[in-house]
C-alpha cells in the first residue's frame, strides 16, 4: 500500500503539473489572439470564487494517505522488533 500510494502522489503531481502548464499555454494563446471574453480562464467571480481548487484534492489525498501508510509500516516494524526480542 506504501509503494501504491507514493506512485499515486508523484502521479497526481505529474498530472497536476502538466495541467498547470497546459492552462498557461492556453492563457498565452489567449492573450496573444485578444478573445478573453471567450475563455474563462482563472476568472472565477461571485460563489464560486469560495470553493477550492480541485486539482489539490489527488495530491493532498495521496500525501496523507502515503504517511498514513508509511507510519503504519514503521509502527508495525517496531511493534515487530520489540516482540522479537
């Protein structure tokens, strides 16, 4: 579940970064072609300016659950040597 996790957070980082980079090419394209009245592209107004960014939620979940399971495999690894002894 360790190694899952992990490779679900770089994942998610990997995607979130390529989404990042597709949005600022969009926005360059944009500006250069003077439609931003056409395109809704961080221009978030009223009540759903409150809500947060959704391209956090995979990353922010597989943190937690990486050092979730990362201190599981810790807790049992000393639970385990201490019975040894």
């Amino acid at each position: 579940m360790c190694v899952f996790s992990i490779i679900g957070l770089l994942t998610s980082l990997r995607l979130k970064a390529e989404l990042e980079e597709c949005l600022a090419k969009i926005q360059s394209m944009v500006a250069q072609t003077n439609e931003k009245e056409f395109v809704a592209l961080r221009q978030s107004e009223g009540d759903l300016s409150r809500y947060p960014k959704f391209r956090w939620i995979f990353p922010v979940f597989f943190s937690l659950a990486s050092g979730g399971f990362v201190s599981l495999l810790v807790y049992r690894l000393l639970v385990g040597m201490r019975m040894m002894r």
